[in-house]
C-alpha cells in the first residue's frame, strides 16, 4: 500500500459528503474532491447529470458527462503542476474520468470504493500506459469509508447498470447486493449496519 498522507481520509470522507448531495438534485451520488501538493483544495465536484449548468461558477451539468471528476476539471480549466495533486472520489472513477485524470496528469487518485461495472480498471491498466504510469492509485485506503461508499453506490447501481453489471457488484460487494436486493432498497435509503454478517 502507498503511503497515505494526514489529509486523506478527510478529503475521502468529504468526496463521500459530496455524493450524498447530487441524489437531491436527481443526480448519482457520487462525489470528489481535489488537492494541491500541501493539501489545499482546489476544487470540489460532484455527479450533476441531470442538473443545469451553472456557468457563473463553472459547473458543468445536463450532459451525460457531468461527472464529479469532470466538474473539477471544468471548474479549474488548463491546470499546472498536476502532477502534484491529489484526486479523492468516493467511487473510482470511470472509463472517462479515469482517463482525463491521466491526461491532465493528476499524481494521486484514491477512491473510497470499487465500481466493479462501471470503473476504468476494467480498461486502463493504471501501470502500463504512458499517460497513467506516473500516477499513483490508491483505492479503497480505509475500510469504513469503503464501507460508506458502497451502501451509498449500491441502489443506485441497481437501478442503472444493466442485469451483467448489477451482477458484478453481486461478485465484489454480495453483502451490500443482496441486502439492496433483499430489501429493495432504492439509492439513499440503504442501511447496512447488520447486513455484513462477517
């Protein structure tokens, strides 16, 4: 495991703080945050899919590629020294958000929790590709958080991935798939206090 850094689970836990904002508005819960080399934020962004731009404060929206990761980087625009900066997502990032983190050259990416469908590993061999070897990943660094990230993602996996995604989250979160299964939990309303068993 990497070394983590002071701020880092306080950057983590405010991406997730982030992603329970964007359901309110209609949008997924998912959220990040960015940092500079001293831990300064940067910015900070959230899933707004289904929300309307707001250009006074640079916040993309109403596009299918509103992501949280995204709305940092249109927030920030043309970024320097990326490569001393910190990105913190409560979900790791997608196929599209994976890859403009590389090509902006971002130094550190940690996610609270695993999207085993919709996540760039599936793609992007992190240590392979020019643009991403220099990164460093850290996923999944604090078992709580992670914990938090899934009961947040999980409904809201159901609804929107396809029957072969949902699957996938059976395989790597079966606690939290079959309780949001079990219960017919709808996003933002699972509670998993006792659903892990072990």
């Amino acid at each position: 495991m990497p070394e983590l850094r002071p701020y880092d689970y306080q950057y983590l836990k405010e991406a997730l703080n982030l992603a329970r904002e964007s359901p309110q508005h209609g949008s997924s819960p998912v959220g990040a945050v960015l940092v500079d080399g001293q831990g300064r934020v940067l910015a900070r962004g959230r899933n707004r899919v289904k929300e309307a731009w707001d250009v006074q404060e640079r916040h993309i929206g109403d596009a299918s590629f509103a992501h949280a990761e995204m709305d940092i980087y249109f927030q920030l625009g043309r970024l320097e020294n990326a490569e001393e900066y910190t990105l913190y997502t409560s979900l790791e990032p997608c196929l599209m958000c994976g890859g403009a983190s590389g090509m902006v050259g971002v130094g550190r990416i940690l996610w609270a929790c695993d999207d085993p469908w919709g996540g760039s590993g599936r793609l992007i061999r992190w240590n392979e590709h020019p643009a991403f070897e220099k990164i460093e990943v850290i996923p999944r660094p604090f078992e709580d958080l992670e914990r938090e990230a899934v009961e947040l993602f999980a409904p809201e996996a159901r609804r929107a991935y396809p029957e072969e995604g949902w699957a996938a989250w059976h395989e790597r979160y079966p606690y939290a798939a079959e309780y949001v299964d079990r219960e017919d939990v709808q996003p933002l309303q699972i509670q998993l206090k006792d659903a892990q068993g072990a």
